[in-house]
C-alpha cells in the first residue's frame, strides 16, 4: 500500500495542489489524498477528528487553530493572497463588473448567480455581503445558486446549458475550472483578498512529508503554477 498525505484545505488550493502531485510523489514516494471544500467546513472536519497531515485554510483560521494546539507553530507558512473574482461560462459576452454600479447592472441582468457557501466558504460571505451592501440579496433571491465551495460552484455553471449566467467565488477557483472564464475582479470597494497559508497538524501520521509538502508547494519551482493559478505574494 503506497503511504499517503492527508490534507484538508480550502477549495483554492485545490488547482495548485493537483498540478503538483505528480512531482510530490516522484520527490517522496507519497501520495496526497486530500479533501477540499469551505475553509469552515475542512476546519470543523478536522476539529471532528478527520486524520489530518496538513492543512490548508485561511490566514485567520489557522491563527485560531494555532493558539489551539491543532496545527505546529513552527510549520505555519503563508502560499499566497487569493482575490475574489467574477465569471462566466466561456464563449458568452463578458458584462463589465468593474465597479458597484456596472457590479449591480451584471447581477440583476443574470438568469443565475452561481456563488460558493455564504455560512462557511470566505468568498460565498463575503460575496453575500455585497449583495446586501448593494441592495439586491432579496431582488435577487431565486436567482442565488449556492453550493459547498466555489469549485463545484463553478463546475455547475461551466456545465450548465443555461446562458446569461453569472458566478463569484476566488480567482484560483474560477481559473482551474473547465467551462468557466474570469472577466474580472469585484470593484475595489468590495475587494477580498483572503490569504490561504498551509500548516502540519499535531496529530499527522506522516509529520516529515507533510513538511516536504508544504516546502514543495511554496517553492520557487512552483513560483508558475501558484501565480498562474490566482496566489499573489502576501
């Protein structure tokens, strides 16, 4: 039976994370099995007793999970900011969302408004948010699509045969997706940058090649993939 990595973590990093596991495997003779979803879900799977070798979720919930004893200080290692983002489905007209009015003028034209978790997803709350800040969260209503995190969110709206879809969730999110083509940042009044930043465990199985993960994630060599995939330096 091959070892194995566990890793819990926000769907964000799911794009990195995949396209590195070939060389992670070949580097250490491991394999990654690892579960992504909602920064809130993975943190109450893992305080539910999930196994867990790494774990990777945003800045602040690993603060908390620090000062609690369930992730080793000295492993604690920012990849990267990740903005929040706005899609379509590839190949349909790209509406400008550039600012609050041309935000607002995208989403109430939208058939469908395709957005992760708004109880536990960082950019489903935030995104939530600004519906309520724009005072379109009740117009709006039947229209909302929401799912466990904003890769299946976005996954959905790709395969969708519905047109005039709209979606938001993080950038990496939306860029790793099949289907689906970023058009834009939200205007820079409601501009989320949320950093994600990985951790070892303190109960992981496998504590050395949870730490080759990390330092293979936040690499040079890996520099490319996490800017090509939405992380910016945090």
């Amino acid at each position: 039976m091959t070892d194995e990595v566990r890793l819990l973590s926000g769907g964000a990093a799911k794009g990195l994370v995949s396209q590195l596991q070939e060389r992670f495997s070949a580097q250490t003779g491991f394999t990654i099995r690892g579960d992504f979803g909602a920064v809130g879900a993975m943190r109450d799977q893992l305080l539910g007793g999930e196994p867990c070798d790494v774990v990777i979720l945003s800045q602040s919930l690993i603060d908390q999970l620090t000062k609690d004893g369930h992730v080793a200080p000295d492993t604690v290692t920012p990849l990267g900011a990740v903005k929040t983002g706005v899609a379509v489905k590839v190949g349909e007209r790209a509406p400008e969302v550039g600012t609050v009015a041309t935000l607002k003028t995208a989403l109430l034209a939208a058939k469908g408004i395709y957005f992760p978790d708004p109880q536990k997803a960082t950019a489903g709350i935030h995104f939530m948010k600004v519906l309520r800040q724009l005072g379109v969260d009740e117009q709006l209503a039947s229209r909302l699509r929401t799912y466990p995190n904003g890769a299946t969110a976005m996954r959905e709206m790709g395969q969708s045969s519905e047109a005039g879809l709209i979606g938001c969730t993080q950038v990496t999110e939306i860029r790793y997706t099949p289907g689906v083509q970023l058009i834009g940042l939200l205007p820079p009044e409601f501009e989320l940058a949320t950093v994600y930043t990985a951790a070892v465990c303190t109960r992981a199985k496998q504590p050395a090649a949870a730490a080759d993960l990390i330092r293979l994630l936040v690499s040079a060599d890996a520099a490319g993939l996490r800017a090509g995939g939405g992380f910016e330096p945090a």
